[in-house]
C-alpha cells in the first residue's frame, strides 16, 4: 500500500477518535417506519419530518431516533412541554 494512502488511514482513524471535530449542517433521511416511510431532515439547526405527529409536536420518534443515531453530531432536541391546560 502507498505511504500517502496508510498516512490518510491513520489520519482518519485519529479524526475518528476526536468526535468533537465533527458536526452535521445539512441532513436527508428515509426513516423506515413501521407502516410507511417517512423523510426527516434537518438544516439550519432545525428538524422537521414527514409524519402527522412532528406537524402538531415538532418532534416525533423518527427525529428522536436519528439524534440518538449522531449522538453528538447534532444539538439535542428539547422535549414539547404541556401547557396548563393539558394540551
């Protein structure tokens, strides 16, 4: 194997190591849910998703599961709160 690609190698390994290096600004993603498929994105710093749920809650378990997915690629979520009025 070339010198310069097992230098790239171990470089990439070290970038590996350092996670803080790293953080997503643009992402497209097919969630494959139970009954049907749903496009999550997020941009700007900013999620959004194609199921019911995320339009009422802006949140949802297909934007929760790709965060746990890039654990520390991408800022937390904060949880929706419930009003005084139970909704």
């Amino acid at each position: 194997m070339q010198s310069s690609i097992i230098g790239k190698i171990e470089k990439a390994r070290r970038y590996a190591a350092e996670p803080e290096r790293f953080g997503v600004e643009v992402l497209s993603v097919i969630v494959r849910g139970d009954n049907t498929d749903h496009r999550v994105e997020f941009a700007d710093e900013a999620w959004s998703c194609t199921c019911g749920f995320f339009g009422e809650w802006s949140i949802c378990s297909h934007t929760m599961a790709i965060e746990r997915v890039l654990a520390g690629l991408v800022p937390p979520q904060p949880l929706p709160v419930a009003s005084a009025t139970g909704t």
